[in-house]
C-alpha cells in the first residue's frame, strides 16, 4: 500500500530535484532548509549553510517536512 502524505496541499511525490525543503528538525549547525539532490527510497538532501550532505530515508522526509520552497515560492 502506498501512503501519500499530505501537507500545505502538497503530496511529497511532489518533490523535485532542486526543491529546497524546510525541515522541522534543525542541522547540528543550526540551519533547517535543505536542497533536494536526489529523489528515491532514500532522498539525498544538502543543508543549506554548511552544505554537507546527508540521506534521509523517504518515511523520514516525509514525516520532517514543514514546507516546500520551489524558485522563492512556498508550495
Ligand atoms: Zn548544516
């Protein structure tokens, strides 16, 4: 069974590479927008401010997701 996750009218099967997310939980370095590397089971995302890349498995994605930030607009 496939489970959609809705939030803001925005299902994460929305997401795009590119996409810079907000987060609920924060960065050790204090910032919580990510871009969108790579989309999958496992989504690659980097933290905005210190750029370090990190895997997130997709039930975790969705879970952390506070908004979409798609060309300066919220989704
Ligand atoms: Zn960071």
């Amino acid at each position: 069974m496939i489970e959609y996750y809705y939030f803001f009218g925005v299902s994460i099967t929305d997401i795009r590479i590119g996409d810079k997310l907000v987060m609920k939980k924060v960065h050790p370095c204090g910032n919580n927008i990510f871009t969108v590397l790579r989309i999958g089971m496992d989504f690659r995302i980097s933290c905005d401010k210190c750029k370090r890349e990190i895997m997130l498995p997709r039930k975790k994605v969705e879970k952390g997701i506070k908004k979409i930030i798609r060309d300066g607009e919220t989704l």
